[in-house]
C-alpha cells in the first residue's frame, strides 16, 4: 500500500499548483483585457488624431490662401503708391489754395443774387 503521508503531500502539492495555475490564468485574462482595451483607446486616439490634423490642413491652407491674397494686396498697393501724391506735391497745391483762396469766390447764382437785391434796394 501507498504511504498516505506521500498521497497527501501530493494531493496538497497539486492543489497548490492549481491554484498558482488559477492565478496566473486569471492575472493572463485581466491582462488581455487591458491590452484589449489599451488598443481600443489607441485606435480612437489614433483616428482622433487623424481627423485633427486634417482639419489642422485644411486650416492652414486657407490661411495660406489668406496669406497669398494679402501678399498681392501689398504688391498692388506698393505698385500704386508710384501714383500718390508726395508731401511736396501737396504743401504746392496748399500754397496755390490759399493764395488763390477759392472759398472767397462766389458762385454766379450768388452774385445774380446780390444784384437782384441790389436793384431792389433802388427801387
């Protein structure tokens, strides 16, 4: 017969082995879970990021779009600015309008009208 001490240290044995075994099953499934879940959470952010960054294009071709609109702005302006008068052109004009004065001009309804009145007060 078989030494019931043997039997028993055995049976103790494999029963410590299956939990261990138990164990490490259990620690191997919460593992695949979180992995699972890890890769689920990568592919949103990964999709997340893709839809950012093609916003973050076409954002940053209309503001190149802007950027080329403003550039030729400024050129068409430098272009004109040829065309402007300069300060001395204008302190001339300025210098013609006060000699000539034309505010103490009068218009011809105004001196028909002074006159008119003037012919009035004759009579």
């Amino acid at each position: 017969m078989a030494d019931p001490y043997n039997v028993n240290a055995i049976s103790a044995l494999l029963a410590e082995f299956s939990t261990r075994l138990n164990d490490m099953e259990e620690r191997q499934r919460l593992l695949k879970e979180r992995v699972l879940m890890l890769s689920r959470t990568l592919l949103k952010q990964g999709e997340k990021s893709n839809k950012e960054m093609s916003l973050l294009k076409e954002d940053m071709k209309l503001i190149i779009e802007n950027m080329d609109k403003i550039k030729d702005a400024i050129h068409h302006i430098i272009n004109e600015s040829s065309e402007f008068a300069r300060k001395e052109e204008l302190r001339v004009v300025e210098k013609y309008m006060k000699l000539w004065e034309p505010l103490n001009y009068a218009r011809i309804e105004d001196v028909r009208d002074m006159i008119n009145k003037a012919m009035k007060k004759r009579k």
